[in-house]
C-alpha cells in the first residue's frame, strides 16, 4: 500500500512554473489541485500525486533556438 505524499506551498512553488497567485486562481477556476486545509491556520497542503498528475496534462513546450 503506497502511502500519500502531501507538499507545502513552498514545495508547490519549485514544482510548477507559476506564481503563488496563480495557483490560488487557478484553484478557484477548478484548473489545479486543490489544496487540503491544516487545522488551525497551520496552512495549506498539496497532494504531490495530484499536481505531479496536473503537470502530466501542460502542454509540452517546443524550445527553439536561434543561431
């Protein structure tokens, strides 16, 4: 039985490229994960699964370098 994995904010924010403000938009648009509350303002926890997964559907960026 393989046992959750909960990240931080600060965990969250080396994961994704996008601000802290836009995780919590996008939250409320329902276009991420959304966040399990600690009692007790102890603050917000992230299922790592679930963003891992988030990150899966981005589109893939093509680099293209110049010469």
């Amino acid at each position: 039985m393989a046992i959750e994995k909960y990240i931080t904010i600060s965990d969250l924010l080396v994961l994704v490229p996008i601000s802290r403000s836009t995780v919590y938009r996008l939250m409320r648009e329902n276009k991420f994960p959304q966040c399990h509350k600690l009692p007790e303002s102890m603050g917000d926890i992230w299922s790592e699964k679930e963003v891992l997964g988030w990150l899966d559907t981005l589109p893939k960026s093509k680099s293209k370098k110049k010469r």
